[in-house]
C-alpha cells in the first residue's frame, strides 16, 4: 500500500520537494526571528519600552536570550525591526488605499477607520514610544525619522496629485499640505494613548470632520 501511494505520488508530481540544507536553515532562521518580534511585541504593550525586557522577550518567544542578540544585537535594534515591519506593511495598506478610484475625502475618512485598526493593533503604541525614545537617542530618532518620513513622501504625492486635479493647493506646496495631511494623525495618537476620551477631547470626531471639509471642496471643484 505504502508502494502504490508512492507510485501514484511519483505519477501524479504530487510529491513535495524536498528541502535542502540552506532552506531548512533559513525557514528555522525566519521562523525564529518571527517568534521574537511577536513576543517584543507583546512585551513593549504590556511593559513599554522603558521597562522591556530582553530577557522576558526571550522567555515568552522560547529561545535562549543569545538568540536576540545574534539575530537584533541590541534592544533597541529590535524594537525597530518590530517598527520597521509594521511600517512597510500599513504604508502598503496606505499607499493602495489612496491609489484607489474613490475621492479623497473618502479615502481620509478609511484613514480615520486605519487609525483606530492600528491603535487596536499596538502599532501605534509601538510608533509612539520610539518617537520619545528618540528624543534622547540618535539613533532611534535617525531610524524613526525615516520610517515617519516614507509617510509623509507618500502624502505629498497624494497632495500634489490633488493640487494637479483641483487646479492648485492655494498658498501650500504639496509638501506643505502633506505635513498638514499627517500631523494631525500624529497628534491625535498622542491624545488618545494619554487617555483622552471623545467627550473631553473629540480628536476622532474631529479627523472625520475634515474630511467633511474635503468632500466640500471636491464637490465645489467638480
């Protein structure tokens, strides 16, 4: 029986191919690397980054604590390859979302659904607590500031590629409206993470009301 099946196997091409050294190595390698910024990042939510541990990251992760030295080499590595990956990923999500055929003020308002997606998720958590690290860290701060800058290059193309559908940005350069288009995001994260509520400080409410104003000015210009 076991011969048939692997006859039929053979016949079929049905077989997996089998995995040489060099892939297992590197499938072990991704899988470890995978398991220790999850548990990075369950630990910084938990703890922050003041107080996270390398050695608790390696307990929850299971792997010997030499593991995040050879694979991160600091905490702080670490704890921006965890930023690094979130990063890429949700300025993907951004960068399809505003590439889509809907008016931009709908698509400022899926902005305002990704801001509170991405409070749930701990990105913002985790963005945050690297801007105030990077306040006394050069590093940190360099690091940071390219991540924050990709969002911004982003958002001066959207303006300018508004500017040139609307017949201009006024006063701004898309530049200009870019920074205006992501500090307020910005400002809104803070708020909501030192624990303002809606009824004393409406930031969501009031993200959502520009786009109100957006949809205003598109439908004035078409």
């Amino acid at each position: 029986m076991r011969n048939a099946s692997y006859a039929r196997r053979v016949v079929d091409g049905t077989s997996a191919p089998v995995e040489t050294r060099a892939e297992r190595r590197d499938r072990a390698t991704a899988d470890t690397r995978s398991r220790i910024l999850e548990a990075a990042r369950d630990c910084l939510l938990a703890d922050g980054f003041a107080n996270l541990s390398t050695r608790r990251v390696a307990d929850l992760a299971e792997v010997p604590l030499s593991q995040i030295h050879y694979h991160f080499g600091s905490k702080q590595r670490l704890i921006l390859a965890l930023l690094e990956a979130e990063n890429d990923r949700l300025l993907a999500r951004q960068r399809t979302m505003f590439g889509g055929p809907e008016p931009l003020w709908q698509q400022w308002l899926r902005a305002c659904d990704f801001l509170d997606e991405d409070l749930e998720s701990g990105y913002v958590r985790v963005l945050q607590e690297m801007v105030a690290a990077g306040w006394s860290d050069a590093e940190v701060a360099a690091a940071v500031r390219t991540y924050l800058g990709r969002w911004y290059a982003l958002l001066t193309d959207v303006a300018g590629r508004e500017g040139h559908r609307l017949g201009g940005l006024g006063p701004f350069t898309p530049a200009q409206v870019g920074v205006l288009m992501g500090l307020p995001f910005m400002g809104a994260e803070s708020m909501i993470l030192l624990g303002f509520d809606e009824a004393t400080l409406p930031v969501r409410s009031a993200l959502r009301q520009i786009g109100e104003v957006i949809r205003t000015l598109e439908e004035a210009a078409s």
